[in-house]
C-alpha cells in the first residue's frame, strides 16, 4: 500500500500551489520538492517530464510527480510549444506578442503530469490541453497562482478575460469547471484506485 504522499519536483510555486489543491480533494498530500533538475532537449512533453521525474525519484526515493507544460500557437506551427520557458526568458511576452502581430490567434496550454516510485519500469503520464487565444495585448496581473506570465496573454475557450484578469473566486471557479480533465485530476484518479489495488 503507497503512502498518501507525493513529492511533487518543482521550483514553480504557482504549479504547487494548484496541484496541492486538486490532489488535496483525494487525500493526497503534496510534499513540494525544490530540485535542479535537467531537462532534455526535446519537443515531447514525455520524454521532459519522464527525464525529471526520473531524476527526482533518484535522489529522494520516493513516490514523485514531475509535470512539463508547453504553449502552442497554431499559426506558428505550435511555437514555442516546450520552449515556452526559454522564450520567455529571451523574447518575452512582448515578443510574443509582436511575433503574432495580426496573426491568427489560436494557442492552447498542454501540460503532462509523470509519476513514478519504485513498483514503476516507467513513468505513468497524464496529459490535458486548454484551448484559447492570445489577447491583444497584456491583460490583468500576476497573482501568487499565477503558473506563467502567459497568464497576461491566454483567454480561455469560452471567455472574454485573460486569466490575468480572472479575480481568484472567478479564476478557482473557472479552474473546477475545467479540472476533470486536468492532468492532476486525471493522476489523482488514477493513485486513488492504484493505491487500493495495492498496485
């Protein structure tokens, strides 16, 4: 029978702070863990969040998540899609912004949620996607939620507002409305009966 807690490999604040609350609804703990962890050069989602999650469970040994996320914008093909950190730290969101110019706007969110302990060959992973469009310009501001300075940019599907600009009783309404098919939602079912099944 696993322990229900999860070391969670992560130096995003923002990320911590969302899956302790969705894993929070299953009796999950979250143990956040501050590491350096390598990312490979990749445009897989997988191969970055097995790499990390392989890492953390090699030096803490214990059961562990690692989640990598990507921002795709259509008309680019999916750029900057897992570079979405390096972008942001070179161009900015600004550049972003003067990139797509009068582009199609088209963008989403996809995150993948990797889990691993000793009982594991590999990784588990569970994926989700948001769709939406980028504002016109930056909107709204960062709160201590906030995961990306793409919360500026990205209006969800079916909204008017930024996320920047979601007040926090809006945006946690907006994040239950979309959280059953959430990568955390989706691993947190998934423990649940991983753990009852002794597994």
């Amino acid at each position: 029978m696993h322990n229900k807690i999860i070391s969670f490999a992560t130096g995003n604040s923002g990320k911590v702070k969302y899956v302790q609350k969705v894993l929070s609804n299953y009796d999950i703990k979250v143990d956040h863990i501050d590491l350096e962890l390598i990312e490979p050069r990749s445009n897989d989602l997988e191969e970055i969040a097995a790499a990390k999650v392989k890492q953390a469970f090699s030096k803490i040994k214990k059961p562990c998540i690692a989640i990598d996320s990507g921002f795709y914008i259509s008309e680019f093909n999916g750029f900057p899609g897992t570079y979405v950190n390096f972008t942001l730290n070179t161009i900015g969101i600004d550049g972003i912004l003067r990139l797509v110019g009068k582009s199609e706007r088209n963008c989403c969110f996809k995150n993948c949620l990797a889990y691993y302990d000793d009982k594991l060959d590999e990784p588990v992973f569970f994926n989700s996607k948001v769709n939406g469009q980028l504002s016109m310009t930056k909107r709204g501001r960062m709160q201590d939620y906030s995961w990306s300075e793409l919360f500026l940019l990205f209006i969800p599907e079916n909204e008017t507002m930024t996320l920047g600009e979601m007040d926090r009783d809006y945006f946690d309404q907006w994040r239950k409305e979309n959280r059953k098919n959430s990568s955390a939602e989706l691993f947190s079912r998934w423990y649940s009966k991983h753990m009852t099944s002794g597994l």
